[in-house]
C-alpha cells in the first residue's frame, strides 16, 4: 500500500460524503491508497453514512469510531495506528479533494525524508447553515445559486454531482487574512523548495500534508494532550522537522475546505498556547515560541526567519546562551502577563534584570557580532515588558 489518507471526523456526516466522493474519483489505481476514518464520538449521523459509503466505494475504508471526542490528536493517531500506507496523506473531514491529490502527494515522496505541506487556503461553501448566516455569511450573495433552497437548519448548495464531475471546482474562492497572506509571502521569497527557511513546520497544516509513515511514528505522532483547537499539527511538524525532516511547499496540490460553523473556541486556543510553550520552554525551541506567541510583543512578524537565524547561529556559538535564556523568559513573561496568568517566579526574575546593561549587550550583539534581527527583537521585547 502506498499511501494511507487520514482522516478524523466528528458531526461533519454530509461534508465528509462530499470528500469521500471526491477521492472516488482519484486519477491514481484505486489500489495506491487506501482511507482511515475515525470517528470522534459523533451525535450525527456520521457513522451510519461511511457504513453505507463502504459498500460502493472504488479504495478501501476502514473505519472506526470512538465512544468519546478526547481530541482530534486522538482520533488522527487511532487512525495512523490502522495504517498500512508507506505514506500518510492528512486530510481533514470537510476538505474535498481534486483528482490528482492522491497522485501529486505520491510524486513528492519519490525522494525520501520529504514533509509535504499543500495549499491551505482554498475554499468552498458546499452547504447552507442557518448558524453561518446569522453570523453574517451572505448565502444571497453567491452568484452561483440558481434555484431557492430551504433555509432550514442546514441544506445542500452544491450537489453531488457536480462533485463527482469535477465541476465543482469553478466555486472555488481564496481565503484571505493575515496567516494566509503570510504564507504566500513565504513561498514568493523562499520557493517551494523552502530553501533557507528556518521555520517550515509552520506550514505544516493536516487538512493538506502528508510524511513518511515510518518517520511520524518515530516523531512520537500527535500529541493527546493537545484536546482543543490548536496546534497538534504544528506540535507534529517541529518534531519532523527538528529530527532531520525537509520541508517542501507543492503549490500543485490542491485541496478545498468546505465552509461550515466554527468548532475554534478562543480558550481552547489559550490553552494549547500555554501547553505549547511550556512544552517547548528551551531555548533551543525558541522558534517554536516565537512562532506562536510573537503577536503579544513588538517584535517584527515580517523578520521571524531572520530572527531564528540569528538564534540557531548563536546557539551553534555556544557562548550567548545567558542572554537567550533571558530573551526565552521575557517571552514567557510576556505570553503570561497577556493570558492574566500567575507570574510567579517570572516577575522575581524580570525585577532583577539591570536594563541599562541588557541594552549594551544588545548593541554589541549588533555591532561585535551581527546578531542584528535578535538585538531588534530583544530590545523590542524589553520595552514591552519594561514599558
């Protein structure tokens, strides 16, 4: 088996149809693939669906559903468990996937040790929710609607045979916002070879990527403490990527979320921040901090890459790891004052630091050594803990 597509589920019964049309339909032998489902403890009519879906499908599904929703982690890795794929393709249960999906993420794995990060910003709205439209989605609006439907609970848009055919994908539209535009930023600048980006495994999204099976398991798989929105892919991808995994970006490869209500609740996102950094409170994971919490400080979004540069220099010194251990404790002093947390031991060690002498260390950091991006960043962390 060359490949294993994973894929978690919970309520998402006729989104999750529309995807298992859309990989019926793969231009790749039938054979290459088979799909894992889990089920998360769904309310739905979701199990009964893939139980029916199962009879006339073209690959083989297995499927398997928890008594319990304890984390889309937990359902990815009871899925990962079941795999027989050389390759593991992470594809989310509302994501619909173009023909050639299966056949490009193979491509790239004919080199060895290849992490492959798609196209995470595609969209389409496939269904009509009464909940999207009270938070102002503009069903009317879509020049593509043709006849009325019933706005009821739910109701489909789009049917499924213009997901069968293909033709579904005129629809498609682009998400916008300030990660998205990051994203594309990064692959103008460094290509899809990634070439000199320090932090790749921040594209590392799981309705779109795929790894060596072999390599996730060794990586230790997603991380079940990780039970909210946020982060178990990203906690993936570091591990990947600091055990020897390179990163490339396939803007050929397509797959399209399926809008519907969000499941994202802000304190679950709090809360896997808070994990995460005191999961990886070292300095030799500063950029994992930075990465996910460098939005509460002054530091440059724009120089994260340059800034982690700089910081994988000094570390290979050895000889500044004082002054990355106190840049380390400023951000978590700063993450914690943000989330109103106890500052404890924190605020002792901030109360003692002598400014006037951090910022002549900061200058020969710049000047002395060329640590330009850090010395900015530290200094721009200073006046934000110390006004």
């Amino acid at each position: 088996m060359k490949a294993s597509i994973i894929i978690p589920a919970f309520n998402s019964e006729e989104r999750l149809y529309y995807n298992l049309l859309s990989l019926n339909n793969q231009d790749c032998s039938f054979n290459d693939f088979e799909v894992i489902i889990v089920d998360n403890g769904s309310t739905d009519n979701t199990a009964n669906m893939v139980r029916e879906f199962i009879r006339n499908a073209k690959f083989k599904i297995k499927f398997q559903r928890l008594d319990e929703n304890k984390g889309i982690a937990r359902g990815r890795n009871a899925a990962i468990k079941m795999a027989e794929g050389d390759i593991l393709i992470f594809h989310d249960s509302d994501m619909i996937a173009p023909r050639d999906f299966v056949t490009r993420h193979l491509k790239d794995h004919e080199e060895k040790n290849i992490v492959v990060c798609g196209v995470p910003w595609k969209r389409i709205i496939t269904f009509y929710y009464n909940e999207l439209e009270n938070k102002d989605k503009d069903y009317d609006g879509l020049k593509y609607i043709k006849k009325a439907y019933n706005k009821t609970e739910k109701a489909p848009i789009l049917n499924k045979y213009l997901i069968m055919n293909g033709m579904y994908e005129k629809y498609i539209f682009d998400l916008h916002g300030n990660f998205i535009d990051g994203v594309k930023d990064i692959i103008k600048k460094h290509g899809n070879n990634l070439e000199n980006y320090s932090i790749p495994w921040r594209l590392f999204i799981t309705n779109n990527a795929s790894a060596e099976r072999e390599k996730v398991i060794n990586a230790g798989m997603f991380d079940e403490q990780i039970v909210g929105y946020g982060f178990e892919d990203y906690d993936l991808g570091i591990r990947l990527y600091k055990s020897g995994g390179k990163f490339i970006f396939d803007d050929k490869i397509i797959s399209v979320h399926q809008e519907h209500p969000s499941n994202i609740r802000i304190n679950e996102y709090n809360e896997n921040t808070r994990y995460i950094c005191d999961k990886y409170n070292s300095i030799y994971f500063i950029d994992v901090i930075l990465v996910c919490i460098s939005y509460l400080t002054s530091i440059n979004q724009l120089t994260l890459n340059e800034l982690v540069q700089d910081i994988d220099n000094m570390l290979v010194d050895g000889s500044f790891d004082y002054i990355l251990n106190m840049f380390l404790n400023l951000l978590q002093f700063q993450r914690k004052k943000s989330f109103n947390e106890d500052l404890g031991s924190e605020l002792l060690y901030v109360s003692n630091i002598n400014v006037i002498e951090v910022f002549k260390e900061i200058n020969m950091l710049e000047d002395v050594f060329g640590f330009e991006y850090f010395a900015r960043a530290m200094a721009a962390l200073i006046k934000d803990v110390f006004g």
